[in-house]
C-alpha cells in the first residue's frame, strides 16, 4: 500500500477592523478566470503553514498583518485530482494599500453574505459567517 501524498495549502482571511473581509477576483488569464477568493496558496518544503499565510498574504496582496497562530479550521479537499489539506487562518491588516499579484485583477472588501453570493467557496463563507460579531482589530 502507497503512502498518499497530499498537498498543503494555507487561506489567509483578511478580516478588517470593521468585520468586512478581502476579496480577490481571479485574473481573467488564470484557468478559475473571475472566481472569487481570499488569499490562497501551497506550503513550500520545509515550510511552516504559519509563515506560508503570512508569505502568501504578502505575496498576494502586498499587504502586512497580523495572523492568529490558531487555525480556525483546516479540510480535505481536491485541486485537479490531487488530495490537499487547506489550513484556514485569519488575518487582521496592518497596512491598507493592495497590490495585486498576476493571479486576481481586483480587490474589494465585502461581508461574509455578500462573499457567499459572489464566490463557489462555501466553506470559507461559513468561517466568515462564524467570525462575525468577533471584530477585534487584535490578533
């Protein structure tokens, strides 16, 4: 029997002082063109899942936060037939000015409703859900 190997991949949701979070439309040159998302990205080897988030939201997004070391949930899920375990963390920003990467065309701010309507990511949309009412701007 083969040991299955699987993918680690981190979510940063960026949440604002006022409980709105960061949505990133995927470039229309991207094979998920117009999807909508938060921040998303593989571990690298030897990586931390904690410092891949805080990487990724960089990367991303050219923003600076603060993560909270404790994940609010982690999942199995598929990407083009390859098992992943995605690791959902959440962010508060320190800085406000986006800089897009390649891979999204558009940034907004919306509430966990408005994020659910827009996006095939319901999971993400019950963490938003669950995180509301809870808009410490300290991690």
């Amino acid at each position: 029997m083969s040991i299955p190997r699987f993918i680690v991949g981190v979510l940063g949701i960026v949440v604002r002082g006022d409980g709105q979070v960061l949505a990133l439309r995927r470039h229309t040159r991207s094979f998920d063109e117009g999807r909508w998302e938060t921040v998303a990205g593989k571990v690298e080897h030897g990586e931390d899942p904690f410092d891949a988030v805080v990487r990724e939201i960089a990367e991303e997004t050219g923003l600076q936060v603060d993560v909270d070391p404790r994940p609010l949930d982690t999942w199995y899920a598929t990407r083009d037939c390859a098992p992943m375990i995605l690791i959902a963390y959440r962010a508060t920003p320190r800085t406000e000015a986006i800089v897009l990467s390649m891979e999204h065309d558009y940034a907004t701010w919306l509430t966990s409703v408005e994020f659910e309507a827009m996006s095939p990511h319901t999971r993400v949309a019950t963490l938003m859900r669950s995180m509301e009412g809870s808009h410490d701007s300290t991690v």
